[in-house]
C-alpha cells in the first residue's frame, strides 16, 4: 500500500503513530477541553480512550467480562478491552486491514443468515437484511460497512501475475463458535456476545487474538487435507471476471456495492444509539473523500462539538473513513452550491447519531483533501514468489519515475546486475468486490500518480499498493464451458453453430472437449478480452428456443496433487431442502476449495466433472433428492469415458423427500442440520460399496388386445434407474405430486409438507381400481410370470422403498435370495392399493413377492402411468425391457462408528464449522 512516511510506522507490529505520547496528549487536552487522551496499545491503528461503562460488556481481546466501569474503546472501529489486555492486544484496527493483506483477493457478498454475527469493519452485530457475507471466507459485514473492507478474502487458485511461495493461515477475527477453544493456551476463545477470536480459514484452528501469532504460520489445512483442493493444484488466469464469475457463485443477489452508499441512516442511527438533541452543542457535517465521493452523493456525518479546533475535525473525519493517517496531512474544503441530498443517502456509525433535524437545515458539506506533498515514501511488494520481507520501503520526491523506484527496490535487495526494465511497477486497488491492476509506463511520475488517486478518493488510496513484477510474455489460456446447445451433434457442427451465433476468431479459440449427449462443448481461449466477449455473449444467445449457460472452468494440475489427497467433488442442489441446499453450499465452500463446490442448478453436473477430468483420483459427494443423484449417475456415465478416473466413490447428504438411496448407504432420512465439517469428515472415513445401475428401454407401439404389434407410436426412449422402478397406482401417487409440485413450487419446501401432499393425493385414490394383471405381460429372465389381482407393480434395485419403507419384506423365502444393491437382481413386488401402501409404510405388511431376476420384458396393452426413482410420467402402450447397465456404481456408505459418533451429538469448538452456524437451518 502507498504509505506516507509521516503517516505511520512501516511495520506493523509497531504501535501507532496517532497514540501519541503522554506529553501530546496532554497538550492536545488543554487545547481542547472537549478531547479526552487516548491510550497507547501494542496493536497498530487503534485510537483508544478511557470510558465508563453502562451495562454488561465483554473485552474483544480475551473474550472475558469486564469488571468494574472502565474499559478502552477504540473511536474507531470499536474496539473495546480491559486496561490489563492494552499491552499483550494484538487485534489490528480495522483502518489497518489493507496493511495485512498477503495475496489481494476480492470477495464475492451476498445476503448474510439470520444468525447472530458480528460486522468485521465496525464489529458491531449485524441484522436484518442489510447485512452481507462473503461465499467464500468467513467475513461479515453491514452493507454500508462493505465499502470499507478490502480485498483480504481467501486465496483458492495460482494467478499469474501473483503468486505465493508458501502457505500460511489465513486469519479471521471473530465469530468462533461460543465452544472455541485456544490451540495455543488450550482456553476458551469464543464468544457469541463481541467479536472476539481468531480462526485460520483453512485448516479451522481457533486462538485468542493475543495467542495466534504464536502459531506457526504455514497452514497444513488440519482434518479435511486429504479431500481439500489445495489452491498451489489449481489455476486460474480470471483477470476481469469477477469472483462470482470465477466460482459460479449465481448472482441472485443483485446488491452492487458500487451504489451501497445509499443506505437508510436509520438503521446505522439506530445502531449508535439515541439521536443528540440540538441543544447538546453538538452540529453535524457531510464528509466527503473524495470528486468521486462528490459525484455520488457518498458521505459520511461526522459529529463534532461546536467549539471544536480544526485538526480535531480533520481527525474525526479520518476516523469516519478508516483512515489511520495524521491530521496534519489532511485540509477540509467547504463545497458551495452543492446540490441538497436526501437522509436515506446517509451512512454514518463512527462519527456519531443520525440527526434529522440537522439534515433538514442542510447541514454543512466539506471535502478532506490530502495536502500536497513534495516527498514520501511508499511501499512496493514483491510479485513473485520468494520468502523474505514482504514489501521495500522507498522515498520518492517530484522527479521519482516507476522506473527509477524499480531500480531502488533492486538496489535494496542486492540485486543491482539485474535490469530494471525486466520488471513492471504494477498499481493494485484492493478494493473488496473486484481486484483492479494497472501497469505503470516506466517515465510515470509516481507523486502525480499518488495525488490523482487521493484526488479520486482517499478511501481507494488506503486499499492501493505497488508491487514489482518480472516482465514475462505469458500466452492467455482461459477455459470457457458452453451449454445449452443441441444433444448429439458431430465436432464439426458444434463448431459451425459456435462460430454462427457466437462470432468466434478461429485462431484465438479451440473447441478442446465435445459433450455431445449432454449438448455442450469446452473452449479454450488465448486472449482475455475474447475470452470475456464469449463469456458475456452466450448467456444471451439462444439456440433453438434454449438459452446457453456459460461457465469458467479452472485447470487443476493433477500433477502436483500429494499422493495422498483424494479430492472430494461436491453437488449441491440449492433447490433441495427448503433454505438447507443453499446453506450447505455456502457452508462447504468455506470449508473446502470453492473451486470443487458446483451448483447444479448453474451448468448441472457437467462442468464439476469436466473441470475433474485429469484428475486420477477423487471422490464425489452428492447433495440433493434421490432425482439430484440420478442426475448426477446419468451424467457420469454418458461422459465416464472422457474422466482419468472413470468410477469415483459417490456419498449422498439428503436434501429430498424421500432419500431411500440415502437411507440404505446409512447417510440418514433427511439433513436435519448437521454439521457440514462432520458430514465431510463422514466421507472421509466411509466406506466403498458397489450397486447395480440398470437401463430401461421404453419402445412404444400401438399393442393389440391379443399383444400384436400395429407399428410406432412413438421413438424409443432408454432411461437410468438407480432405486425403483413402478407402474399403476404407486406411480399415478407420484405423478399426481409431481403435477402438484409444478403448480405451486413455492410451497414445497420441507420434506413435511410433501409427505403431508403425499397423504393427500393418496386418500384421494384410495378407491381407486385398476386391475394390471389384465393390462400387463411380465417375463422374468425370458420366464412368464402369471400376475395377482395386483393395482401396482414395482421392481426394486435397493431395500427402501416410499420413504424408507421395506416393500419386499425380511421373512426368508427359499424361493427368493436375501435382496442386496449389488447382486445384479431385481426384486418385483405387486401392491393392491393405496391401503396397502399405506399397511408397508407403517411396517404393518410387505408387498407380494412376484419374482427376482436380472432381466425384465414388460408387455403394456393400455396407457399406464410409471415412475422412474420419483419421476413420473404417462407412458403409451408397449413393450418395457430392464437390464442391466455397464459396470457397477461405487457408492459411499457412513461406517457404522461414525454414525453412532454422529448420532451423539458430540462438538467441540475446533471442528464446529462457523458457517454450520448460520440462518437457513
């Protein structure tokens, strides 16, 4: 970051310029009796005064509770501690935030849970829907706090203009589960009352703020290693897309922080406390940072008393704005003739209460502008990977150019043989919602470069850092996923229909991959701006009346996964559960590499499984309805042959109604809230099973009562099962859901109410009479089955069935083989009627026991309804064959240890999740 040399120490474990000594405090005291001193801390930034306290408090540096009335309170962020904790604190102000940033990396925010958290700018608790959370990492933040945070949030991939030799812990104070305990001292660090805590995002260990740099700092990623993703494995080259873009992150919420400043003041009012009255002899002013500020109408409201010294506004005006600079550096300019703006346009927590009655008079509005400076020093951060110091400190005055501070940063670092026009002095806005970089021309003037950025805004001054890096002419591969487009077409069409709609330049883009059943086709291209067109350009093209998706796809270097790691592949269905599938999915993200995280609602499974197809070996964990891991099956199986790895371990979370496939792998009826650091440590320690896949071959045709053919009616269809597979009255039930569920979609959002549909639908039918024995032809292993006086006959592949229900029934038959997932048999059982549907579901009766075999021929005289694994549909007469489908599936099924561990309920502070913890649940 571009620092003052007058501005505050370089180091950052040094103290803060602004806590100034007993003899300026003293004199700034007499000054203005209004001014009460402020205290020294060995943590930089803070801006600490003495103040009695009103009512229960709790130190943030230690967690504990405050005796007595006194404790110190930052003006800025705060901040609040015991006097004992000022000279072990640790905690970093938050104007100081930008100073520790490693690898500048944007967040991606969006709605926060309504779970109790705690604002990482300002640290006071969030509410109510104005409150933002990053995907990716553990931050959380009010929206009109969010302007104010930076580009600090976890780094997931390698970019190639910076990198990182090593890997360290990446910090992030506050909001620890109450149950945290110390790695270091071994006591209690969290706490659900203030912010207080530190946790490393990747690896989870939690430790006091005055504990953690006790830490080693290289992270080793703790329990979930050997499944995590390690961002060294992957790589990226986003340049300007954004992280939504890069982790196709939907972006549903459409809060652009860019126009955040328009916030309702009341909501900050109400969180600082009563409004002063106008007697007080306090008045208000609007602060502005910047001509941007100006030209958006973004202020913040500073309180000051009346009879207040004009270095002592400029102070207050600093701290409004996070920004840990010495007053005497800084002017306030009157603006006339500005235009009168509206309250709600307020935001304003630091300076003091909203006042509307001020605001009514206009109040007074005032630009803080940076003082011409004639020389200062700056910092300029190395950009490629090496240990060492992390940045240079270098003067520059009036006539210092990028290339002579190139040439003073290699002097510094004993490297004068080298050539400083090998190396770029590269500008970084770090910025919290999007990392902007700009090469500086060698002859630009570097304090003419300052001024112009503190002109715009000093704000974006704060979040700006220099970095050297090495001149290299990198070739762009930027890899795009493009779906949508019509099934089973050659290369050469997919080409042809690419170039028509998209307009793309042969030589800088190459279709690398075909997925012609699943209608799409990977590009790589060799140019960003191309990259970025195409990018846009699909999601509004439309081919034969179906829109395309397009998604950006990182390539992971399987080469330099450790021999160890197994990387978990994760789906979630977001529609699944009610609020529970987009809970996990944020949940996950945080926990594990956003990069092995999909959305299946954005691109299906396709683009997790494209994205792992060089890998040799990794898993897949499947969260959604029995209908979501059909789709997931279906999907590897028509592109296994194009994986290295062609039959990954597949473990499920229920998210569905009835999760029978969940229920016999032990993965439980339905997530009830668990947490997700448990479910992946679960899948790390289950086992691995086989189950049979079958096909069926649906070929309609006119059938004559006696059973002869009279031609098509219409094409062949072949569909997967997995569970079950029913005809009559068990599928008419489903089919009548399914019809319910696509009226009104809004009401099915818990597996309670559908069971409740379900009932529903089923006492409607209850006298229903449809005789299959007379509709229906089976043969069994090329045997003719006579059928009972049967209403619907099902074929099972797994031992569940209806929610959990046991349909074949555990009596022992010398007829028939004990049912197993993987015996390559199917069970087919005869139900006759909704009453006996409903004695199976309550354990009171099985089905009729009609036969076992592994292949089925299905004669249908009459339109029948059928289900397939819960999807339904009316399927015209003909012949049904079932078979079996390739290789067998491996599945992951809960070890039984695990699962009584699980169902004790047993957390302690270091494996509890943070994100388990929030809204949805």
């Amino acid at each position: 970051m571009a620092d003052s040399g007058r501005a505050r120490p370089a180091d950052p474990a040094a103290a803060d310029c602004r806590t100034s000594s007993p003899l300026a405090v003293k004199k700034r005291a007499q000054q203005s009796p209004g001014l009460r001193p402020k205290y020294q801390s060995s943590a930089p930034g803070h801006c600490l005064r003495k103040v009695t306290l009103t009512k229960p408090t709790f130190c943030h540096s230690c967690s504990d509770f405050i005796w007595g009335l006194v404790g110190f309170l930052c003006e800025v962020c705060n901040f609040m501690c015991h006097e004992k904790c000022l000279k072990t604190l640790r905690s970093v102000c938050s104007c100081m935030a930008p100073s520790l940033v490693q690898v500048p990396v944007a967040h991606c925010f969006g709605p926060a849970g309504h779970k109790k958290r705690f604002c990482c700018v300002c640290r006071k608790q969030t509410e109510g829907n104005t409150a933002l959370r990053c995907e990716v990492c553990e931050l959380h933040v009010h929206a009109d706090c969010a302007v104010f945070s930076c580009a600090d949030c976890r780094w997931t991939h390698l970019d190639v203009t910076l990198e990182q030799d090593t890997f360290h812990h990446h910090w992030r104070e506050g909001n620890l589960p109450s149950a945290a305990r110390c790695d270091v001292c071994r006591r209690s660090c969290g706490s659900s009352d203030v912010m207080a805590g530190m946790r490393c995002e990747w690896c989870g260990i939690t430790t006091h703020a005055a504990c953690y740099l006790s830490v080693p700092p290289e992270c080793t990623l703790g329990r979930l290693r050997c499944m995590l993703l390690h961002p060294s494995c992957v790589r990226l080259e986003s340049r300007n897309f954004s992280k939504m873009h890069c982790y196709r992150i939907t972006e549903s919420y459409s809060h652009d922080l860019d126009n955040s400043d328009d916030v309702d003041a009341s909501a900050a009012a109400s969180r600082d406390g009563p409004p002063a009255a106008p007697e007080s002899g306090k008045q208000f002013l609007k602060v502005f940072d910047g001509d941007d500020a100006v030209k958006r109408g973004f202020f913040r409201l500073v309180s000051i008393l009346r009879a207040t010294r004009n270095e002592e506004v400029v102070e207050a005006a600093l701290r409004a704005f996070y920004l840990p600079d010495e007053p005497q550096d800084y002017e306030l300019h009157e603006i006339g003739g500005m235009q009168r703006l509206h309250s709600d346009d307020i935001l304003n927590r630091n300076g003091g209460p909203d006042n509307r009655s001020s605001l009514k008079d206009g109040g007074d509005a005032w630009l803080l502008r940076a003082k011409p400076r004639d020389a200062e020093v700056i910092k300029v951060y190395a950009g490629w990977p090496r240990s060492g110091a992390a940045f240079v400190s270098v003067s520059v005055s009036t006539s210092s150019t990028a290339a002579s501070v190139l040439s003073e940063v290699l002097s510094q670092l004993d490297r004068q043989e080298e050539d400083a026009s090998s190396f770029s002095l590269l500008e970084v806005c770090m910025s919290s919602k999007q990392v902007q970089r700009q090469t500086l021309t060698p002859q630009e003037k570097i304090l003419d470069k300052l001024q112009e950025i503190r002109k715009v805004s000093l704000r974006q001054m704060s979040q700006t850092r220099f970095y050297m890096v090495e001149n290299r002419k990198r070739a762009a591969q930027v890899s795009l996923l493009i779906g949508g487009l019509p099934p089973l077409l050659t290369k050469e069409e997919y080409v042809q229909l690419i170039q028509e709609h998209l307009t793309i330049k042969s030589h800088l883009v190459t279709i690398s991959h075909v997925y012609a059943s699943q209608g799409a086709a990977a590009l790589q291209i060799s140019c960003f701006s191309e990259a970025e067109r195409i990018y846009m350009l699909a999601k509004d093209t439309t081919v034969n009346s179906k829109t395309l998706t397009s998604l950006v796809i990182p390539e992971i270097e399987h080469n330099k996964l450790g021999q160890d790691v197994c990387p978990l592949l994760v789906f979630v269905n977001p529609k699944s559960g009610g609020l529970k599938g987009r809970e996990l999915l944020y949940s996950f993200r945080k926990l594990l590499n956003p990069h092995q995280v999909f959305d299946i609602s954005n691109g299906g499974p396709l683009a997790g499984l494209h994205t792992f197809r060089e890998v040799p070996r990794f898993r897949v964990l499947i969260c959604g309805g029995d209908g979501t891991v059909g789709w997931v099956l279906g999907v590897l199986e028509a592109v296994r042959h194009k994986l290295v790895c062609r039959e990954p371990p597949i473990g499920i979370v229920p998210l569905g109604t009835g999760n029978d496939l969940a229920r016999i792998l032990r993965w439980g009826a339905g997530y009830s809230g668990e947490d997700p650091h448990h479910i992946l440590v679960s899948v790390d320690e289950a086992d691995e099973v086989l189950m049979d896949r079958w096909t069926i071959l649906l070929d309609a045709q006119d059938i004559t009562e006696d059973g002869k053919d009279n031609g098509f009616l219409e094409p062949p269809k072949i569909v997967q099962m997995n569970n079950y597979f029913g005809l009559g009255i068990d599928a008419e039930l489903s089919l009548d859901f399914h019809q319910a569920r696509e009226d009104e979609p809004d009401k099915f959002t818990s597996r309670f109410h559908n069971k409740g549909v379900y009932v529903k639908v089923g006492l409607q039918k209850i006298s229903y009479t449809r005789s299959l024995h007379k509709e229906l032809q089976l043969q069994v292993d090329a045997q003719s089955i006579p059928l009972p006086n049967i209403e619907g006959l099902i074929f099972l592949n797994i031992p569940s069935w209806g929610s959990g229900a046991d349909l074949w029934g555990s009596e022992v038959d010398g007829r028939y083989g004990k049912p197993s997932i993987d015996d390559g048999l199917l069970e087919v059982v005869g139900v006759t009627g909704v009453v006996h549907m409903g004695q199976v579901q309550s354990g009171m009766r099985s089905g009729i026991r009609i036969a076992q075999g592994n292949y089925i021929r299905l004669t249908v005289s009459k339109p029948i309804p059928v289900q397939v694994d819960g999807e339904p549909w009316i399927q015209p007469p003909g012949h049904i064959i079932v078979s079996a489908a390739g290789p067998k599936v491996r599945m992951l099924r809960k070890s039984k240890q695990k699962q009584k561990k699980s169902s004790a309920g047993v957390k302690d502070g270091r494996s509890e999740s943070p994100s388990s913890r929030d809204g949805g649940h």
